[in-house]
C-alpha cells in the first residue's frame, strides 16, 4: 500500500519544514485572511481569480511563506469536516512531484484537523502498478497545522481509515490473471499479519462438504476454484457483534450468460465487496475497537466453460432453498447467499452485506450514491454513519408486492427476471433478504438486522479524479461501515 504518513502539527505552518504548502480556503465572501497574520495573500489570490469554490485548485506565491511552494484548494463556504476531507484530499491527489506538504485551513475550526488528515491520508494514495515509467509521486510524508492539542487517537482513526480504503483499492487494482480466489485468500492473511484476528479459509473440498452451493456454482467454471475466507476480530469483552459479508467474484465475464466485451472491461472489480469486508475487520483490529467484527468473503471466478453452470440448473444454497440460474450473470447474489447464512449462523447483532451488485443501481443512483437496502433501524444507523463521513448514500425500499417475483416454477426462488429490467436491484435486494437468518424462536423470533449496500455504481469512479477520489477504484463504503462499528460499540 502506498499512502502519504500523516501528522498532525500544532505549529503555525510557517513553521513548516515541508517541501509544499497546501491551503484550504474559503471564498473571500465568507472569510478574509487577516492582513497581520497572512501579508499579501489577498492580493495573491485575486491576482490568480482564486474563487475558493468546491474544488478549485491553483498555484499561488504567498509571501509570507517565502520561496516555499504554495497551492491553494476551494472548501466552498462555511467548511465543515466533509468539506475540509474532500478540499485536503483533492489538494494533496493534485500537488505532485513534492516529498512532504503541510496543511492549514486558516478558516477552519482547529478541531476539525482529524477529517483535513484523514482526507489527505486518502488523497495521496497511489498504486503502485506496471508502467515502465512511474508518474511524478504524490507525498510520501503530509503534516497537518492546526491550534488544536496533539490527539494519538483521533490520528490512529485517520491513517486506520486511510489504510482500510486502500487495502480495497489495492486489491481491486490488482489484474484478475495475478489475483484468483486462493490468491485473495493468501493476501488477506498477510494483511492482517500481527492482528488479534484469526483467519479460515475454506476450500472448494471444504465447501462442497459444507454444502456452499451458490459459491461452488458460481467457481465451477473457472480453473482457480473459489473459496470462502472467514476473518474473526473478536476482543475480549464484547457484547456486540457485527458480521459483514462481501461479494468477491475476482473476475466476471458473464459465464454462460456471456457479457459483451465493452461490459467485460474493469470486471476485475468486482471483488470490491469482498475487500471491502476484509478492510474493515482490519482497521477495526488496528484501532482495537470494543465490538466483535468478523467478515466472510466469498471469493469466485465467473468463468465459462464446459464445467460452468448453463442457464435453467438447480443450486442447492447453504441453508438447502434451492436456486434456478436464469442468468449466469446474476452471480453475486449467489454467493452472498452462501455467505448470508454462514454468517447469520453466529447470530450477529447487525449484518451487512457489500456488494458490485446490480447495474441497475447505477440507472437509478449514478455513480456517487451507495444504494442501501435492508432492515428500517439498520438502514437508517447506515444513513446516520454515512452522513458522518461524507459518503454519499440513499435507502431504497423492498416491497413487498415483488417477493412473488423470486419465484421459480421449479425450485424455491430463480436468480434473475429475465427480460425484465424494473426494479432490478430490488429484486437482488429481496432476493438476498430470503437469506438472512433470525434470532429467537416461535412469535418471537426476528430477522437479524441487516442492510445490504449496492456499490456497483460507486465502487469504480471510471470518470476523471474529483476530491480525494481517483479514476479506478474508491474504496465506497468502507468508511462508513467503520464508522457503523464504532456506533455499536457505543451502544
């Protein structure tokens, strides 16, 4: 992984020893530098049109900082911490070539440095991939100058976020001819190497013994067989317990339902649940949160061949529903449902499933807003922490007027709707709601709460850089999921 070090510094940032000044500021309509302090900077940034709106990015001279390199990035007006993450972010993606930039916000609150250092933690994430010749380099090295007293913790949080969101863009970066199931698997132990967090990996024998039909049908196909990892952080003392399954297919062609080449295109994506999951358990161990959290990724090729599952088969889940395949590209739901049961087996107090689900979600949100589906208090717990981190995140219904939909003249439930594209995410969403279990028995049993993120449209950003996000993969949702954790555990 490679993201800046990030410190926090309560010094003025003239002070700095860094290589590059970053400024975050607002427009001159809602805050004006004092003269004392910041001599000439009026007039440095009207010389440049500077506007301070969301966003803008442009090179200054400011002398009171002297020959040091100045860049100066817009929060737009009255910025809170949502603004200061995505301004810092945005600040420290763009100024490259400079081994170490200091951070003010002279507008700011100085209390809100944690979001400025955790938005520059993600902004300077770059991968580390195959071109011959590397690009000009981000900052290895970023310090944040704020009034406000030193905080260890609120520091650990951020770079432990930072961290977590680049573990997902590192996986999913990754070609898929370099990182098959059995691969994910070996990766995620050494990932969390030196955590109190046990790791199970089951294998295609050990799940056809377990009877993992939706994942074994899926990996048929392939010649690297699937697996499912179960990851565990379980410290001493919890009382509460959440269980986050993610979809891992590390490569979708389709199967037998063959995708068209253009669609086949940044299928190695589609893992991005999985990662997902693995992160979070991995930042919940780094900051040693009071609350159980385990993950189950499962982890399949989509591959045809003469193996693979046709159209019309019969699979037989985990919990024995069967499953007629009507679309082979409706395969993610397969395996969550594997994962989905698993998992309800520990009886969690709160489950999340992650997933590049549908492309309908993208018809209906675009490609900024994580489509949240589930249980009405967990749905709205997942607002609520979404809300907190700055991600974009709107609830969608499951109604109830569709479950007839599921079913199939020849097994209990069929995958797809063939031909009919209404309410596609919907239909994944019911779909999977069949596979969550229930906590008590008779009248008082429930369904364990749960909420289900679709991410196929936020997932991957296939357009141009905006904030601390970059073209491939964002790392969606694993913030906010932290941030759902550390609800539980004030619970």
């Amino acid at each position: 992984m490679s993201f800046p070090v990030v410190a926090h510094r309560s010094t003025p940032v003239r002070d700095t020893d860094a290589d590059a000044v970053l400024l975050l500021l607002p427009p001159s309509s809602s805050w004006t530098p004092d003269a004392d302090q910041w001599p000439g900077l009026s007039d440095a940034l009207e010389a440049v049109g500077f506007t301070g709106a969301k966003g803008a990015f442009q090179r200054v001279y400011v002398p009171t900082l002297g020959p040091l390199p100045v860049a100066v990035v817009g929060t737009g007006p009255a910025p809170g911490a949502s603004a200061l993450r995505e301004a810092a972010g945005s600040g420290i993606r763009q100024l490259v070539g400079f081994a170490h930039v200091a951070v003010h916000a002279p507008a700011a609150a100085p209390e809100i440095w944690p979001a400025i250092a955790e938005g520059a933690g993600l902004g300077g994430y770059r991968f580390d991939g195959y071109k011959s010749e590397a690009p000009k380099p981000r900052a290895s090295r970023v310090s944040v100058h704020t009034s406000a007293p030193e905080d260890a913790a609120a520091l650990a949080r951020a770079e432990a976020l930072a961290g977590a969101v680049a573990v997902v863009k590192d996986l999913v970066s990754i070609p898929a001819d370099r990182l098959g199931p059995a691969d994910v698997a070996e990766r995620s132990g050494d990932l969390l190497q030196g955590l109190d967090v046990t790791v199970d990996v089951l294998d295609e024998v050990a799940l056809e013994d377990g009877g993992y039909g939706g994942i074994l049908g899926v990996g048929r196909g392939s010649d690297r067989p699937p697996r499912l990892v179960r990851v565990d952080y379980a410290p001493a003392g919890a009382t509460r317990h959440v269980a986050v399954v993610g979809k891992g297919i590390t490569f979708d062609t389709g199967g037998l339902s063959l995708k068209p080449p253009a669609s086949m295109v940044g299928m190695k994506y589609d893992m991005c649940g999985a990662a997902t999951a693995l992160a979070v358990v991995r930042a919940a161990a780094q900051l040693h949160l009071p609350v159980r959290v385990s993950a189950w990724l499962c982890l399949a090729e989509n591959m045809p061949s003469g193996r693979a599952t046709r159209p019309g088969d019969v699979l037989r889940m985990l919990d024995g529903t069967t499953v007629e395949v009507l679309n082979t590209d409706a395969e993610g739901r397969l395996v969550l449902a594997d994962g989905l049961v698993a998992a309800s087996r520990e009886h969690p107090d709160l489950l999340v499933d992650v997933a590049t689900l549908t492309g309908a979600i993208t018809i209906a949100l675009g490609n900024r807003h994580i489509g949240v589906m589930g249980e009405d208090d967990a749905v709205a717990s997942f607002l609520d922490a979404a809300a907190e981190e700055g991600e974009l995140a709107w609830a969608l219904p499951l109604p109830d007027h569709m479950v007839e939909e599921l079913d199939s003249p020849i097994a209990d439930l069929q995958n797809a709707k063939v031909g009919d594209p209404a309410g596609g995410s919907l239909f994944a969403g019911l779909f999977l709601r069949h596979f969550v279990g229930t906590v008590g028995e008779g009248d008082e049993a429930r369904r364990i709460p749960w909420v289900h993120l679709d991410i196929a449209g936020v997932g991957m950003n296939k357009g141009g850089g905006h904030g601390f996000t970059d073209k491939g993969a964002t790392g969606a949702s694993v913030r906010s999921i932290i941030r759902l954790i550390e609800a539980q555990a004030a619970r």
